[in-house]
C-alpha cells in the first residue's frame, strides 16, 4: 500500500495541474529552488539551503510544496534526500521554468554551491 501511494506522488507531471505549478511559482524561494535544480542533475536538500541561506525545514516545506505540485521528485539516499526536476514535465511548463531563471536576478556570491557534496550523491 505504501509502494502505491510513493507511486502515486511522482506521476504528477503528465497530467500537471496548472493552478497548482503557478500557485508554486508564486513563492520566491521556490523560484528560486526551481532555477538552481534546473542547473543540475539533481540537488540535496543541504545544497539547496545552504545557497539560499535559509533554515533547513523551510527549504525542505517549500521542496514538499514543489513535490506536491509534480515539479521535482525526490530521492532518499541515507539520510539526504536529493531533489531534481520532474523528467516528465510538460514542455510548455519545462519552458516557463526556464524562461523565469532567466529573468531572476543574478544568486549574490555570499552562498554559492558547494562543488564538494554534503552526502553520498546518485547510486550508481
């Protein structure tokens, strides 16, 4: 029962609801989320909050809205959990997503990513 409910949260993207992906671009930390996952293969919740300089629970809640939503998935790994973009989003939402990292502002140099993971990265 639980496999089906696991399942279940990733199929989200083929079907995307559109209320749902704006109403979780509507957040400016989840934008940005969005914009640095879109920069990678996937990224650990540990990354991501360390380039946002935000508390660890808030950037995974904004990762859980995103999850919800179908815009990215999740991986557990151990204890880290590593997030990427849903591979079966639709393309007109994949170009909206791209389309709004290029209007960001640029990331302030104050926090940029670490090129040393903070965990075991993809299993091989």
């Amino acid at each position: 029962m639980a496999r089906l409910t696991a399942q279940r949260r990733e199929a989200p993207a083929a079907g995307l609801d559109e209320q749902a992906f704006f109403d979780a671009l509507a957040d400016p930390i989840r934008r940005r989320i969005l914009a640095l996952l879109l920069g990678a293969d996937e990224r650990c919740v540990c990354e991501l909050h360390g380039a946002l300089a935000a508390p660890q629970p808030k950037v995974s809640r904004h990762l859980g809205v995103l999850r919800e939503a179908g815009l990215v998935l999740a991986r557990r790994n151990g204890v880290w959990m590593h997030y990427r973009i849903h591979p079966q989003l639709p393309a007109w939402a994949l170009r909206v997503l791209i389309h709004m990292r290029d209007g960001l502002p640029p990331e302030p140099e104050t926090n940029p990513i670490s090129a040393v993971p903070c965990g075991p990265g993809p299993t091989p």
